[in-house]
C-alpha cells in the first residue's frame, strides 16, 4: 500500500492508493509529485471537490482563492457539490434523515434509525 503526504492550502493529510488516489514523480519539477484518481478514486472524486471548496469558504487565506476548478470547456468555475433528491432536486440537511440499510446488524438498526443530520 503506497502512502503519500498531500498537502494544501496548509492542511496536510495521508491518502492511501488504497483510497483511489495514486501519487507520481512529476516529469516536470523536482521534488512535486502528481496525485491522479485511479478507478476507485473517481467515486470519490465529489467528495474532495466538496473538501476543496469547503477549505477555501471557510480555511480562506484573505488574498483570493488559492484553487479554483473551471470546467475546461467554458473555462468558467464550476458549481459547488449538491446533494439531490431521486428525481434531481437538490436537498438540504433539513431534508434527509438517515435510516438503516439492508447490510445494517440490529445494533446499527438500533443505534441508526432516528438519526437526524440537524
């Protein structure tokens, strides 16, 4: 399992290739490396975009946006992660409850159902 050190924004933090992210020499400059999303990574991939963002609202560092990601077509920055209803309607926390799934055990039912996010 290849670990690697990433850090951002003055956050630091470990990812595993096991987690979806493989880190890479750069061919470019000498002590950088590349962080790349392998199959499982992709999966992941809203999630580091929420993190990302999340930072830079509320981590800012009072000169402006230290990353920024634009769709490469338009150029123009994308929106934010949503959580969205079945149909496509995007939700709030006041809108979700947490239930137990198929896999849960009947201590997870228990401890799970009821469960509200605010």
């Amino acid at each position: 399992m290849q670990v690697s050190k990433v850090r951002h924004g003055g956050c630091k933090g470990t990812f595993t290739a096991d987690a979806g992210i493989q880190r890479r020499k750069s061919g470019t400059v000498g002590r950088s490396y590349e962080h790349k999303l392998s199959e499982r990574g992709f999966d992941l991939y809203p999630v580091l975009v929420a993190l990302m963002q999340w930072g830079e609202k509320w981590a800012p560092n009072g000169r402006g946006l230290r990353v920024e990601l634009v769709e490469k077509a338009s150029g123009e920055p994308i929106r934010g992660s949503v959580v969205v209803s079945k149909d496509g309607r995007p939700l709030t926390p006041w809108d979700v409850r947490v239930v137990a799934g198929p896999g849960a055990d009947e201590k997870s039912t228990g401890s799970i159902n009821g469960v509200v996010l605010l």
